[in-house]
C-alpha cells in the first residue's frame, strides 16, 4: 500500500527552475580571486634573491619588539561586546525584506509598515538601553 | 518510527541521477531541486554526527549551527523552486530563512554566556568533565 | 525574486487584528517594562518588579478571559498564523497561571538569594509570552518563534545562580539538548514545507489547517513522512517523553527549584499545546487509510502510543530509585507526560469532533491539574531546600511531619494528588484523559497507565511515610513561610479540591463550544 504511494511521486518534476548560468560571473570571479594573490607569491618566489636574517624573521608588530605569544588567551569582555554586537547586528537583518516590500506597488501598505519598524527598532533600542545601563558596554 | 523514515529514503534513492555524462552536464547545469536537498540532508548529517561525538562544547554549537542550517538551504531551495507568484506562501520559506537566521544568532549568544559562566565555576569546556549531575 | 516578492504583496492585506493576540501584547509590554524598571529603579525599589509582573499577568488573562466569554470577531488573524480556538484559551490560561504562581514563590526567593529579580521576572515574562504564542499559532512560523522566545528564557533562567555550578550545568545541558532539539523539529518544519507543495503548482504552506488540506495532493509524500517523524522527535524532546527523556532529571535537579518548577508545569504544558495543534490538526484523522494522509495518521499515531507506554514505564520506573526529591519530580513529570500522552492519543484516532474536543480538553484539563499540584509541591521543595538549595535529599525530610505539619501536610496532599487519589485533582485529570482513551478503544493502553500509576504510588508514598514515620537526626528549625507562598499555597491546595470535586466547568470551558467552528478549523 506504502508503495503504490510512493509511485505517485515518480511523475514530479525534476528540474522545477531555471538554468544556473546566472553563477557564471561569481565562478569567474571566484577564480581570479584565486589567481590574483597566487602568481605573486609564486612568482616572486623565482624572481627574488633570497636573503633571511634574524630581524627579517620575526614578526612585525608596528616596529616595536613583540612581548608575547600570540596564542594568548583574550579576556572575557571581548566575547560580551562581540555578542552585542552579534545580536544587534543580525536583527537589521529584518530590514532587509522589510524595505523590499515597503512601497509595494500603490503606497497602500507604507504607513503600516512604518509604524511596525518603528516599533521594532523601538524594542531593540529598549534592549540596547538595558545593556547600557547594565554596565555591559563598560570596558575598564 | 522507522517506518516514518522508511520512505524518505526510498525517496532518495528513486531520485538518484542515472549516470550519462550528458546527465552528467547538465544536472550541473540545471540543477533540480534534490541537489539542494542532498546538500541540506548532508549538512544535517554532519551536524547530527558532529552533537552527538565531538566533546568540545563550542563545537556541539557549530553542529547546531548546521543542522540550523540545514533547514535554511531546504527552505530557500523550496521556496525558490516552487514558487508561484500570487500566492504569498511561496515566500514563506525565505521569510522563515531570516527568523531562523536571527534565532541561530540569539541562541549562539545565549550559548556562549552559558559556557563562559560554567567555565569561571569550573575551567572546562569538555563536556566529559561537566558530571556533577547524574542518576 | 524580489521583483516578485514585491509583486504578491500587492494584492495582500496584512490582515492585522491586533486584539486577537492581546494577551500575548499585554504579557511582552509588562515584560519589556519591568526590564526597564529594572535598568532604572534603585536597588530598594527592586521588589516592584514581582508586583508588576503580577498586574501584567492577571491583566492578560482578564483580557483571554474576555476573549473566552464574548469574542464574536473573527477567530484568526495574520492569515491564519494566529488562531482562537478553546484550545489555545486554555493552554494560555495555564501559561498565565504558571507564570503568576512562579513569580509568587520567587518573589522572596529572589531576594534570598541575592539574585537579580528584574531580570528574573522579564524573562519569566517572556518566557510566559513565548508559551502564548505556541499555543496561539495557527502557522509553523509562530509555533517555532513561540518555542524559541521560551527555550532562550528558559535556558538563562536554568543557569541562573551563576555562582552554582549545578545551575550552570543544568543550564548547559539544557542549552545543548533543547537547541539540538528545536534544530530537529526545524528540519521537519522545512521538509514538511517543501512536501506539501501541490502537484497543481501551488507552493509549499507552513500554515496547519492549510497543510491538513493538502496532504493528498502534497508533490513529495515521502518527504511529508520524514519531517512528520523529525517534528515528533523536536516535540518529544521538549515534553520530555522517553528515549527523548534523559535531559530531564539533570536539568530539573540542577536549576533553582522555583525555575524547576516552572519548567516541569509551563514549557511541558506548552509544547502539548503545540504539539496537538500540529499532529491533531496538520495530520488529521481520515477514514480513508489507502490515502497519503491516512498512511501518515496511521504513522504518528502508532509512534505516539509506543511512546506513550515507554515514557510511562521510564518515568515511573526511573522514579522509584531516586534519593533526590527534584530528582523524583523530574521523573514523575516524565511520567505525566506519559499520562497525558494517552490523551493525545485519543485525540488523534478519532475524526469525530465531539469526541476529539473532548479528548484535547481532557489533555489541557490533565496539563492544569499537573501544574497546579507541580508548583504546589515545588513551592513547598522550595522552602525546605533553604538558599543554595541545599536540602534537597529524602533524608532532608526525615520526620519533618509532626515539626513543621503545615508544611508536611500541604506536600502530601500534592503527592497523593499526583498519586491520583481519588477527590484530588491529580485523580478527575487521570480519569477524563483514560476515559477518552477509552472512549478511542484503546482498552490495553490504559491498563498499561493504570498499571504505572500502582507502580507510582510506591514513591510518592515513600515521601510521605519518610516525612513522618522516620525518625530525624540532625536538627531541624522550620522555616519561615513568606506571606507570598502561603498565597501560593492556598490556591494550589483549593485548586487541588476544585478540580478535583467540581471539574465539570473547567473542562466546559476547555471544550469547543460549537462543533462547527473545529471542523472549519
């Protein structure tokens, strides 16, 4: 019975959408993108005269002599700024479809709309107000 | 249970490409939408598989993200290759992309917080050491 | 594509009607409020932030009770993502009364335990906004925004002695399993979206009365299988049924125990909520078992009846061993899920409205019933864990009984409801949701779940004889009783012998008055 069910689905269409030609110009892209910082490195590799001293080894850190590792850990704060900033970030993602759809075709739609993102960014300003006053945004 | 899944994978495997190169070609050149759905499915496997061995607390939360996003690459797959214009429901699964995108970003901070106060009680973040409840 | 986005929007109202998501509205603004009295009020005045949680809560639930006694309007809104239903009245009805009686026993609690209550009572608030919403939901969308404003206040408020590393523990453990979970329940979302496009061209709907509609003519069956398997595994996890139950006694061991007892009582009662709507409505009962959609009723309902008997039997089993007495409410809470399991599955074998209405108000009546004994019993967990919750263990309890009577008398009372003694709530709750079950046909199932509930008594009784036949060692000083938790206490014991004596009008009122308006539904 399962089966004869199954059969149905053989009739469905298999290729619903369109061509992906429209890619072409991200793949050529894509391949210069590889390209372009490569040959230099390679390049250079053949042309240059290869002198190394110690100076010349160590890394550049803005002229000054380098202190630490590099793989050091990072206090905590960083992670509490960068969630802040992950959060509030990501919600002007809304905006996005929000703005597609604002004037629509006739206006009708646009005094609503307005209204709702306001409300919106409302809400959010609220949050990002508490975060200030919650000391979260404080370095020291 | 079983037999709930039993069929999906029947299904996968009616759609399975024949072999031709000229099949070949050009499924890469019109992709049908069980590419998509291939990929997501992969994606969730990995998530899945990644949750269920990895020990690192901040690598079960990059499988979550997957399986997350996953259900992202079906919805966008769905809603761009079945879509109908006039109905607003064709939509719906890029709209519900965003939701999700926002829910993934609220969780992975929500996460993070939660690992950072376990790890100023107790400097772990294996979750083989975190067993101070158990039956 | 944006061309065409902005292309069917033109046509499209935005079907707003914002008074029928008013209790949802009152319950966020009172929530975003007490956030700011928080940010702004003094330390002194922190304690205002309880009381107005408290106006916020019972003025949405005047405004379902307005929507449950008069509402004439239409009864959807939002294109059908949000749904008025006696369903959803009685489930935000016990998030609201979940929510209320939470704030009550945290009040002083709070303060005990130097923890911030603004904070505390927001997020109580927006948790109590997004178990609203999954009741509410009409639309897959909202049921999964309502899951997820819940889960992420919930998770913070498990982990929320963030000094105690049990607290964080719990907080993670939920964290990891509750978002794997949800990620679950979001892969079957989308394939159940993709399936139920049509073979006539119309695109895939993650509206529930709309996918019920389209089940024979979805273009990939096989695919509406699947994601109906990975909602209920999303769902199971939630509700805490077995094999998707070992979260539980972890998670409700480690929290403060007034968030234990708000998460064994609301977000449970929330994800039935939901849960029913989904499977009862989405993937109705048919006559026709040949169809698609007979296949897939058939499916889910089998599946839930096995884990209807494995999440009685784990619960009540797993509860037997415990010493830890959050640890044997967590396990009887999986139990009750298995309880009220059974009336889902009554709910879902018939395609008789009255017979299905009065199945999922048997289910509702046996969530109200379960959270007002829970929180009942947890208010009183509460006091005798002191701060830190500290006492917890059964030899805690010792001869407690003939020391602090008050105390030892209201928590047996709670067992022996929960045992389902008869006049006790815990009892009407077991007896509409087997009669429906039978009702259904399904005569093994509940003998099964009578068969549990004598293996329950075992542990519940265990309790009680330990609270006053032992003898106590070490000494005891009862504890004060904040004037918030006798409040507590006295509507959760009248609550108990209301529901337990009189339940005919609650369960009217969780009924679907007209038959006509479920079957448009």
């Amino acid at each position: 019975m399962l089966s004869a069910i199954l059969l149905q689905t053989t009739n469905v269409p298999k290729t619903v959408g369109g061509p992906i030609t429209a890619y072409w110009p991200v793949m050529i892209f894509f391949v210069f993108a590889v390209i372009f910082p490569v040959l230099p490195i390679v390049l250079g590799r053949f042309l240059r005269p290869s002198i190394y001293g110690k100076g010349k080894m160590r890394p550049y850190e803005c002229g000054i002599d380098p202190v630490t590792e590099a793989h050091d850990r990072f206090t905590v704060r960083y992670y509490i700024v960068a969630m802040l900033f992950l959060i509030f970030d990501v919600e002007t993602i809304f905006l996005l479809p929000w703005a597609v759809i604002y004037m629509g075709n006739d206006f009708s739609f646009t005094k609503f709309a307005l209204l709702e993102m306001f409300i919106f960014i409302g809400i959010l300003i609220v949050g990002y107000y508490y975060a200030w006053r919650k000391g979260a945004l404080e370095w020291a | 249970m079983l037999n709930l899944f039993f069929p999906a994978l029947v299904f996968i495997w009616q759609q399975a490409p024949g072999g031709r190169m000229s099949d070949v070609s050009n499924s890469i050149t019109h992709p049908d939408i069980s590419k998509f759905l291939v990929i997501g499915a992969l994606l969730f496997i990995i998530g899945v598989a990644g949750v269920l061995t990895r020990r690192n607390i901040i690598v079960i939360f990059m499988s979550i993200e997957l399986i997350l996003n996953a259900a992202n690459i079906n919805f966008i797959a769905f809603s761009r290759y079945l879509q109908d214009t006039g109905n607003a429901n064709a939509v719906a699964g890029q709209v519900f992309t965003v939701f999700i995108i926002v829910v993934a970003a609220a969780e992975a901070a929500i996460g993070l917080g939660i690992v950072i106060a376990l790890y100023r009680n107790k400097e772990t973040i294996w979750v083989d050491e975190i067993d101070l409840l158990k039956w | 594509m944006n061309l065409s986005l902005a292309l069917q929007i033109q046509n499209v109202s935005p079907d707003v009607n914002l008074l029928l998501i008013l209790p949802e509205l009152i319950v966020c603004t009172a929530g975003v409020i007490v956030m700011m009295v928080d940010a702004f009020a003094r330390p002194r005045q922190r304690w205002m932030t309880g009381g107005l949680a408290l106006v916020g809560l019972v003025a949405a639930m005047a405004a379902s009770f307005w929507m449950w006694s008069g509402w004439a309007g239409p009864r959807e809104a939002f294109h059908g993502m949000i749904v008025l239903d006696e369903l959803r009245l009685g489930f935000t009805f016990i998030a609201l009364l979940v929510s209320a009686l939470t704030v009550l026993v945290s009040m002083v609690w709070v303060e005990g335990e130097n923890l911030p209550a603004g904070e505390f009572h927001s997020l109580l608030l927006f948790a109590t906004s997004g178990m609203m919403l999954m009741a509410s939901g009409g639309d897959l969308v909202i049921i999964f925004l309502g899951l997820e404003i819940l889960s992420i206040a919930t998770y913070v408020m498990a982990g929320f002695r963030r000094t105690d590393l049990r607290s964080n523990e719990s907080s993670l453990k939920y964290f990891i399993l509750g978002s794997f979970s949800s990620a679950f329940l979001l892969y079957g979302i989308a394939l159940v979206y993709g399936a139920t496009a049509t073979r006539t061209g119309l695109a895939g709907t993650t509206n529930i009365a709309e996918i019920a509609n389209r089940l024979d003519v979805s273009l990939y069956p096989p695919l509406l299988f699947a994601g109906a398997a990975m909602m209920l595994v999303g769902f199971g996890f939630k509700i805490a049924t077995a094999p998707f139950h070992v979260w539980t006694p972890d998670v409700y061991e480690g929290a403060p125990t007034p968030v234990t007892a708000f998460m064994a009582a609301g977000p449970k009662a929330a994800g039935f909520a939901s849960f029913l709507r989904v499977f009862v409505f989405g993937f109705p009962f048919v006559a026709t078992v040949a169809s698609v959609q007979g296949q897939i009723h058939a499916a889910w309902l089998g599946a839930l009846v096995v884990l209807a008997i494995i999440t009685m039997t784990i619960g009540n089993v797993g509860a037997i061993v415990q010493n830890n007495v959050k640890r044997m409410l967590a396990y009887s809470s999986i139990a009750h899920a298995g309880y009220a399991l059974v009336g889902f599955v009554a709910a879902g074998a018939t395609g008789d409205p009255v017979f299905k209405s009065e199945a999922l108000s048997s289910v509702a009546f046996y969530m109200l019933t379960y959270a007002v004994m829970n929180l009942g019993a947890f208010a009183v967990v509460t006091l005798i864990a002191r701060s830190g919750d500290r006492r917890t263990d059964f030899e805690d309890y010792n001869g407690i009984g003939f020391q602090s009577p008050g105390l030892a008398f209201t928590l047996s009372l709670f067992m022996l409801s929960l045992l389902g003694l008869p006049l006790t709530a815990g009892f009407m709750g077991k007896i509409m949701v087997f009669r429906a079950a039978l009702n259904a046909g399904y005569y093994s199932l509940v003998v099964i779940a009578v068969l549990n509930t004598a293996i329950s008594a075992y542990y519940y009784l265990r309790l009680i004889i330990v609270m006053f036949f032992r003898e106590r060692t070490t000494s005891w000083s009862a504890p004060r009783v904040p004037a918030s938790v006798i409040v507590v206490l006295i509507i959760t014991v009248l609550g108990v012998f209301y529901l337990g004596l009189f339940p005919n009008r609650v369960l009217d009122a969780f009924k679907t008055r007209p038959p006509a308006v479920m079957a448009t539904r």
